[in-house]
C-alpha cells in the first residue's frame, strides 16, 4: 500500500485549503470544488495510513477541521462530530503537547466547533424547556414570547459591524423585525451569503467555562458576552392612518382629510406643524435608521446610503421630461424595481427638520402644493440641497409588492418616525393616500359602533 510522508500530506492539505478556502492577498480566485475534495480526502486518507512515524498532528488537526466543513451537506452531524471534530479537538491538544505551535484563536475556534456541534446533538428536539432556556441567554429575551416572532424560518435583512467587538443583526419574520445587537464579541462565523437564505435552525447557549455566549442561526455563529434584544419592530401596527389625521364633516357626513392653510383661522395641520417645529430636529443618520427598520419590518430591502444631492438630485428635478425620465429608469434598473412608482423619499426644511413623508415617481420642491404652503406659513422653506431616497424593493423571496404595499410603507414610514420621537412638519399628510382613503371610508361615524 501507497503512503506518504507528513511532508507530502501536507502538501495536498495546502492545495486543498487553496481550492475550498479563498487564500488571503489574492486579487483573483475562484472556488475549485473538484479538486480541492480529491486533494482534502486524499490528505486524510494518507494521514490515516501513512507510516510516517512523525505525526505532524496540527496538519491531522487542520485537514478534520476542513472535512468538518466541506462535508457539513452530506454527512449528518453525528458523522461530523465523531469523525472529524472530536479527532480533530485530540490532534490540537495533541500538537500542543508535542511542542508545535497553535494559535490561540485557531485551538479556541476548535473548542467551540466541538462544544456547538456536541450542542446541537443534545437540544435536536425543539422543546420549551430548551426554548426557554436559550431564550434567557439574551438581554430582553422575553420580549420574543410576547409576539408572533420566530427565529425559524427568519431572514437576515441587515447585518453591521459597528467596530471589532460589536455588530448588529436584524431578521425578518412575518411583517416583524428584530434587532439583534451583540457586545464584547470574540469569534464572528458567516458560512454562506445570508441574504438568500431562510434561517431553519438556532441555537444560543453558554460555552463551557467561559462567561461567553455562543449565538447561532445556521448562517451566522456568533461568539460574544453579551446578546441584546434591542427591539421587535412590528409593521402592521403603523401601516394603517391615524385617526387624528382626519375630522368627521357633518354636512358632507364623511370623514375628511384635516385642512392645510386657511386665511381666517389656524387650521390643525398648521398648528400640528407649529408644535414639531419647536422640537429639536432628528439627526439624518437617525432618520435613515429608523425609516430601514420599518422598510425591513415589511420585508424590504434596506438602502445604506439613500442621500441624493448634486447633480443626481437635478435630474430628478430638472424641466426636461426626458432628462427626469432617464433618471427614475436608471433607479428602477439599478435596483430593479417593478415600477418607477416604488420610491419612497424624504424632503427637509432648510433648519433641518423632516418635512414630509411621501411614496410616488415625482420629486419635487414645488411651491404649488398644501405641504409648501404648511412648512411657509410657519416661515420655512425646503432644503432643495438633499432629500433621502429609498427604492421599494423586496428582499430575496418575495417577487412583487402587493396591491397598496407602497401606500401602506408610506403610512408606516410617517407614523414610525412619528412613534420615535421624529417631528415632521407636514405632521399627516403621509396618511392621504389611495389606501388610507379606502380604509377611511369604512370608518363608523362618531358614535357609531
């Protein structure tokens, strides 16, 4: 029988690595799944029945590591644990005792592949004391019982890392999003692109010895002390318009939407406008936040940088139709978008503040319309250097949008700010859409049941 020296194995582990695993300072790469899996079993065959009497146990300990991996599809996870992670775990204690060096963060990482997988063999059953028990690991945990929400079949929308010992994970589940936010982090594992994938398992559970705690949602293994529920954004809750927006009309004996500007008197509008413009301006970058959770609260793709100045605002802007034509095509290619209809976008006032909420394919500052004629009677005028754009498309999963969707994600932008702490100046007019007049329509009148 063919064997080969602990140079040799090693050698084919290295071009293994080199075809699975993308190498570091390498510009150009593509995966070689072929190869890279003759030469991976072929190192652990020879590893196996080599007569090498000099065992180089961290090559033995790296190549169970890599077949761990690579064999994560088609072998069950007992397989994987017996076969390859607890041999592997006895290989680094093994070199370590011989005298080879290890890295800290490369022998730590073994530990915890052995304490995970041997954890998801002893919770496979998704019982509520196992629940419970996972559950109690993360600050604010209780909040998930209280809703419909559910890690399984969850979907990552918006992963951030805020610095090197702290990240950010957002899901989607059913028109809810919850945002996950995780301290003093140790070990970060993405397995694959998360924004195609549905979650179907999780797992959270102390690690052994330690005061950390292991985070797992199949895509994403996250090693850190602290896990905080930050919140459960509940779409449904804002999407519908509110009550205040609108006043019963006795002679017309319909619900009416609340007058912009009238010479006699202060109307509502006005005086709501009045009210927000004393209130301290919200920081863009906050707006921006906020508005991506109720975006991603419905499912819908988040946009990073949604400021538009310069000369790609005056397209959008500009006199020629044809010029503002190109301009709301180019976003719809871009980002691949249904309609140009599907855009969401923000105007502010030259202090700073929000002015208006509105969902539609014309962006303007125009001077003809009731919000101009709000923001000026309280002496403003529109800050025409910059307004925030957001493309209404779905996430990965989802083809369209529903009828009224874009409605709805108007009314629920507005009363989400709104809900926040974010003045607005045109304080309703996020609630005058097509859809908000459907439902008002159903409205009782006041005091009826």
């Amino acid at each position: 029988m063919k064997t080969l020296t602990w140079e040799d194995i090693k050698d084919l582990y290295n071009k293994a690595r080199y075809c699975l695993c993308c190498p570091r300072h390498v510009s150009q790469w593509s995966r070689d799944e072929e190869n890279g899996m003759f030469y991976l079993w072929s190192a652990y065959h020879y590893a196996r029945t080599t007569e090498d009497q000099a065992t180089d146990h961290l090559t033995y300990a790296r190549i169970l590591r890599l077949m761990a991996s690579e064999t994560a599809i088609d072998h069950s996870e007992y397989e994987r644990y017996h076969n390859f992670i607890l041999p592997a775990l006895q290989e680094y204690e093994a070199a370590v005792k011989s005298g080879q060096k290890v890295g800290d963060k490369e022998f730590d990482s073994a530990k915890f592949d052995k304490e995970h997988l041997g954890y998801q063999l002893n919770h496979e059953s998704c019982s509520e004391e196992n629940w419970n028990e996972a559950i109690a690991l993360i600050e604010n945990g209780d909040m998930i019982n209280k809703t419909d929400f559910g890690f399984h079949d969850s979907k990552p929308v918006g992963f951030e890392l805020i610095s090197d010992k702290q990240a950010v994970l957002k899901l989607n589940y059913d028109n809810l999003l919850a945002v996950l936010r995780f301290e003093n982090i140790a070990y970060i594992e993405i397995a694959t692109d998360p924004e195609t994938d549905w979650i179907s398992d999780f797992y959270c559970y102390k690690v052994k010895d330690s005061d950390l705690v292991t985070f797992d949602i199949e895509y994403y293994r996250i090693i850190c002390r602290k896990v905080v529920l930050e919140k459960i954004v509940d779409f449904n809750k804002y999407k519908d318009p509110t009550p205040d927006a609108f006043f019963w009309s006795k002679p017309l004996q319909i619900w009416c939407c609340q007058q912009a500007v009238n010479e006699k008197y202060l109307t509502n509008r006005v005086r709501k406008a009045k009210e927000q413009m004393s209130l301290k301006p919200a920081e863009v970058s906050r707006v921006i936040r906020l508005t991506n959770e109720i975006l991603a609260a419905d499912g819908i793709q988040e946009i990073q940088n949604p400021v538009i100045r310069g000369k790609a605002l005056e397209k959008f802007t500009s006199a020629d139709n044809t010029t503002r034509k190109e301009a709301y095509e180019a976003v719809k290619n871009r980002f691949g978008m249904a309609s140009v209809k599907h855009l969401l976008w923000l105007r502010f006032t030259q202090d700073g503040h929000l002015a208006t909420v509105t969902a539609s394919d014309d962006i303007n500052f125009g001077r003809e319309s009731k919000s101009y004629d709000i923001i000026h009677t309280c002496g403003l005028e529109w800050d025409t250097s910059f307004i925030l754009l957001f493309p209404i498309t779905p996430i990965t999963g989802r083809y369209q949008l529903q009828a009224n969707e874009r409605d709805e994600l108007e009314t629920a932008v507005g009363n989400y700010l709104i809900a926040n702490g974010v003045p607005i100046i045109d304080y309703y007019s996020h609630n005058y859409n097509e859809r908000g007049n459907q439902i008002v329509k159903k409205w009782p009148a006041p005091g009826q049941a």
